[in-house]
C-alpha cells in the first residue's frame, strides 16, 4: 500500500489546503466510473485537512448525494455523538472522506471496478493530509486497504501496520450501529466506545 502514496511536499497549512482543493477540483469532474452519471454531487471530504486522523468510511448515501458532505444522516449524526463522547471535536480533529465519492444506487455496495476507479483520490487525500492515524470505518474501507478475507468484527480495534508512520485502525460504521443498540459490556456499541478510547489514548501518545 505504501507504494500508492505519492510524495507530495506540503509544508505548511496553506499548501496542504491548496493542493487538497486542486484534487478536489479534479474531482468534481471525474468520469472514471459509472456512478458520474446517476450522482447529485461528488463528496469529496470533510473536516480538518491539518487534521492528525483521517476517517474513511464507504460510499456517500442520499443525504450526502444531496448535501455533498460525508457522514451527515443517520449514521453520520451517530458518529458524531460517538466522537463527542471520546472527547473529539469532528471539525478540528478529524479529516472525513469516503472510499468512493459518487454514491452508489441504492446505496449498493460499490464494486471493486468502482473503488479502483476512485482509488488515487483516496491516496491523493492520505498523501497530503499526512494522518498519523487512519481509522477505516466499515468493512468496504477495511477491505479496500487489507487483502486477507476477514469480518469486521475480527480486526475491529487492532493497530495495523499497513502505511509506514502511519497507525490504522478498522472500526465499525456507524450504520451497523444504527441496527445495533445495545450499550452492554461487548456489544458493538459498547466495542466502538472502548476502540475511539484507544485511538485518543494512541493519538496524545503520538503527539
Ligand atoms: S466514484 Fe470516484 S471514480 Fe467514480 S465517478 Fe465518482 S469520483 Fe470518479
């Protein structure tokens, strides 16, 4: 994986805003996939590009196809009364993207064609943001960074060594959340609580 990452020299706040905007322009107009042609917007990011954890979750829904902003329904609102909890603040602590930027129909799944399709974008982000953290939110980001078959459940909560300089965690998506409800003590809820616990204990400890 280390190897799709482009070296890219931001050093400095504004550079790094800079170059962000120009992929996203690009972005804007990309073709490369299927899904250009049934999408209301690109969702492109967002957050905080000085930000030390980029959060990639799947694929947009209807909300952010309609707003243009990742994690802003259901889920999203759940996610960020997750991240509130553990004591972060969504704007200023975290960069938010998805693995795919059109949402799929339906909200399918996207296919493997689609996610290699948007795939430098994804790498275009993580490059120039530069994370010292990358939590990957669901099984398709997981699944779209690790090879091996695997459950969510099963990697959930583990430090993988995927980047160099780079810490990354698989969490659940808040959507599975959302189906899941119990607070007691293992119960997805309750797992997601003690994983953003570990990822701020991991993040003062790389400060
Ligand atoms: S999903 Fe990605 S590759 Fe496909 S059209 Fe949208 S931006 Fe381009």
């Amino acid at each position: 994986m280390e190897h799709l990452l482009t070296k890219i020299s931001c050093n400095t706040p504004e550079l790094k805003e800079k170059a962000l905007d120009e992929l996203k322009n690009v972005c804007l107009q990309c073709k490369a996939c299927e899904l250009c042609k049934t999408r209301t917007s690109v969702v492109f990011s967002d957050g905080n590009p000085n930000a030390k954890i980029i959060l990639i979750g799947e694929a947009p829904g209807a909300d952010e196809d309609a707003t243009g902003t990742p994690f802003v329904g259901r889920a999203g609102q759940l996610l960020n009364t997750f991240l509130t909890e553990a004591g972060f603040d969504r704007q200023k602590d975290f960069y938010i993207c998805n693995t795919i930027k059109c949402r799929p129909p339906q909200n399918r799944v996207p296919t493997n064609e689609e996610k290699l399709a948007c795939q430098s974008y994804l790498m275009g982000q993580i490059s120039i943001v530069k994370p010292k953290i990358i939590l990957l939110c669901g099984a398709t980001a997981a699944h779209s960074f690790i090879e091996q078959d695997f459950k969510i459940s099963q990697i959930r909560g583990k430090w993988l060594n995927i980047f160099d300089d780079i810490e990354v965690m698989p969490i659940f998506h808040p959507s599975y959340l959302l189906r899941n409800h119990s607070l007691e003590q293992g119960s997805p809820r309750w797992l997601m609580k003690k994983d953003l616990e570990n990822v701020k204990n991991k993040l003062n400890e790389l400060l």
